[in-house]
C-alpha cells in the first residue's frame, strides 16, 4: 500500500550477465518464494529536477523508501538497510513573517524551498527501523541502529542505538 503522490519508480539496469544473474537467482529462489519469502527493492524519489543527487552505494536494502533531495544530497553508505516506510527528507518549506515565503509579495523574503545546504548522509553497517524520518541536515555515523517510528533531527554518532521523537542515542548498538 502506498500512500506517496505522483511517485515515480526507478529500476536499476542490469548488465547482460546481471540478467543472467537474476534470472538463475530467481529460478533458484521458487521454493522460498512459495513459502512467502520475497525481496523486491523500489523507491521513490522527489525532487530530481533540483539538481542535487541520491547516491546509494553497494549493498544498501532501500526497501519502500522515500527520499526527498529538493534541498540537498543523500548519501548511503555501504551494507545499510532502511526497513519499510523510511522517509529521508532534505526538503522543507520557509516561512517570513508568518507566511509561506511562496505567499509573500516582499521581494526580500527567501525562497520557500532552498535548493541546496541541507545534506543528509547515513554512514555504513547501519540499521534504520521501520516509518523511521530522517530530516535535513542530519549525519548518522556507521553501524547506528535507529529504532522503529523514531525522527531524527541531529546529528547521531557512530556505533550507538537511538531511537524516539526526537531521536536520542540510548547506548552503545551491542
């Protein structure tokens, strides 16, 4: 079930043997998938015509991510897995004097969107639990377990597990 507006699915492409690859993989994995075992990777992209970039390298599960880059990169690091529902969210709206900065007549008031500054960047080894936000800004460091429904708003060091609205670091991710 998706609950996404105007979401625009990406595939990654495949080499000539990449498709081989998948398609023995996929034969081989019929029993499992029988059984109800499956893994399918998609994910929604908003803002592509800012200019900034999604870069996620090898390894990474996104799930049914979200990701946001209207204000910023996004960088995910190697052997990360993002659960269901994860939003990463760079973008966000300004208000000046009170309005929307869309809604403002004064030629001083600021863009209501920024198109950059605001990067968010998830280190390597980590685990971010399901309906978990990631707002702009934010670097989680490696092998950082974030629980399930947290938001996180800071920064989050290395090696630790956190977890809540906002998100917290409650001790080390052993």
């Amino acid at each position: 079930m998706a609950y996404y507006i105007n979401p625009k699915r990406l595939r990654t492409k495949r080499s000539f043997s990449g498709k081989i690859f998948f398609w023995i993989n996929r034969m081989l994995s019929k029993p499992f998938l029988a059984l109800g075992f499956k893994h399918v990777e998609y994910y929604y992209v908003h803002g592509e015509g800012s200019g900034n970039q999604l870069i996620i390298e090898n390894n990474v599960s996104t799930a049914d991510a979200v990701f946001n880059i209207s204000s910023g990169n996004i960088l995910i690091k190697k052997d990360t897995i993002l659960a269901h529902e994860v939003h990463i969210l760079t973008g966000f709206h300004r208000f000046h004097n009170g309005k929307l900065a869309k809604l403002q007549m004064d030629k001083n008031a600021p863009r209501e969107v920024p198109v950059s500054g605001y990067d968010i960047t998830i280190g390597s080894g980590c685990f971010i639990g399901s309906r978990v936000t990631i707002l702009k800004g934010v670097t989680i460091g490696d092998n950082v377990i974030v629980g399930a429904g947290s938001v996180v708003t800071k920064n989050i060091p290395d090696n630790v597990f956190a977890a809540g609205v906002p998100a917290q670091v409650i001790g080390p991710n052993s």
